[in-house]
C-alpha cells in the first residue's frame, strides 16, 4: 500500500523531508555495506541488490514499505537469499519502531538488519562508533511476535505515529544474532 507524501512527511517542511530521506538513505547503504564486509570477514560470499521502490535518496511521492535490499549470502553449503530493511537506533538502551512499516515488512516477509548504538550519524558516517555497535537481525516471524507483544503507542518523535519500543532487555528475544563491529 502506498502512503501518501502528507503522511509520510508528517510535521517536517518538505524540504527537511528531502533532506531526511537523502541522509537516511545514505546511512543505510554505508550499514549495508558494513554488513557485507562483516559477512564477508566470516568467509561468506555477499551479494547486495537493491529492492526498494527506491534507494538513490530522492523524494518519491508515492512510496511503499518494501524492505530496501535483497541479500544472498553463500557459502559452502549454497546460497540464501533474504529481503533486509535496514535499521539503527543510536542507544543500547532500546529500539523504536513504526507499527505500520513492521506490518508491511511481514507482508514481504523480510528481516530487519538492525545496528544498535551506533551512536547520531545521520548525515555523518565516520561517527560511528564502533566499539559500542552491535548488529543483528531480526527474521520475519520475530517481527510478527514483536508486534503481538508490545503495545503501540503514538510516539512524537515519529510524527506521532504508532510505534512499539523494545528495551535492550528484550534483544535477545527477537534478535536472531549479535555481532560487533569487528
């Protein structure tokens, strides 16, 4: 389902809008390729597509929520290929999430790839900070348990739109592996 632009762009000028998608775009294709080069130092063969409607960080005015890249890992046994949405929360301490987004991720039965304190970097990469980023992904089935275990609420900081928290303490219940920055 398409949202339309009003939605999307919430309380923001279209212009901040513009500039949010640009940066997040950005960060998201440098966390992918972190991704890669992880995957890649643990001897797996990495082949990243693009798969969202868009990922050049422009402004599309009818967008949808299918997960931004197709990921084939192979290694000795063969290759898997998974739908991944990217994802990072700057703290340790929790991740928030917009209900609707997760819905149309189950729908595409994708996986969020998520990076937990990383750290602000919008917009500025090198900030990084790479002791304290972990990764790890959560598969589809745990997104469906997330949703059916927290309760929504309208969340400010999203545009008041409805979102779930997960506190650092529920991780490892969702997360299907941790790993460092290495």
């Amino acid at each position: 389902m398409n949202k339309s632009l009003n939605f999307r762009k919430d309380n923001r000028t279209t212009e901040q809008f513009k500039k949010d998608i640009e940066q997040r775009t950005t960060k998201e294709r440098f966390l992918i390729n972190l991704f890669k080069e992880i995957a890649e130092k643990e001897g797996y063969g990495v082949v990243i597509k693009d798969n969202g409607i868009d990922n050049t960080g422009k402004l599309i005015e009818k967008s949808d929520c299918r997960p931004d890249f197709e990921v084939t890992l192979v290694d000795f046994l063969g290759a898997d290929t998974y739908l991944y949405e990217v994802k990072n929360s700057p703290v340790s301490s929790m991740w928030t999430f917009k209900v609707y987004q997760l819905e149309e991720y189950l729908k595409y039965k994708s996986h969020i790839l998520i990076f937990w304190s990383t750290g602000y970097i919008d917009g500025h990469h090198d900030r990084l900070n790479k002791e304290t980023t972990r990764w790890g992904v959560i598969p589809t089935g745990k997104i469906k348990e997330m949703l059916k275990n927290h309760k929504a609420y309208n969340e400010p900081s999203f545009g008041n739109k409805k979102c779930i928290r997960i506190y650092e303490k529920d991780f490892s219940k969702y997360v299907l592996r941790v790993g460092k920055i290495t």
